[in-house]
C-alpha cells in the first residue's frame, strides 16, 4: 500500500472510465509514487551539484527532462 491517499486517483482515473477497479487504483497509486521518489531523487541530486540546498521546481523541470518525461506534464 501507498502512503498517497486513494480517492484523488480514482477521480482522475474516473474521468477516462466509467468503473475502475480497486486494484487498478492502487497500482496507479504504486506508479505514481515511484515516479515521484526517482523524480525527487534526480532533483535533489541536481540541487546538490549546483550548491544549493533547496529543491526547486526548475530542478524537478529537469529531472523530468533527464528522465524523458517532460513531454508528458
């Protein structure tokens, strides 16, 4: 189990099927936290290399990018 609360995620899966199972909810759950820990640990790891000690959004911006995934947000 996540530590993400649940309800958010079935909204959203709500919107592009009308039923979504428990166990679909909770995998999306599983996914999304996963890609938020290598995405937070990229950043941070960029923070760290440019001196700075907190975490930005133009340092996500580019984990997104190192991981291939800024052109999907």
């Amino acid at each position: 189990m996540t530590s993400l609360p649940i309800a958010p995620i079935r909204r959203i899966a709500r919107q592009h099927s009308e039923r979504v199972s428990e166990d679909a909810v909770v995998k999306l759950s599983e996914i999304i936290e996963t890609l938020a820990d290598i995405i937070c640990e990229d950043a941070s790891k960029i923070t760290s290399r440019t001196g700075k000690k907190t975490l930005s959004k133009e340092d996500i911006d580019t984990a997104l990018s190192v991981n291939g995934l800024k052109s999907y947000i």
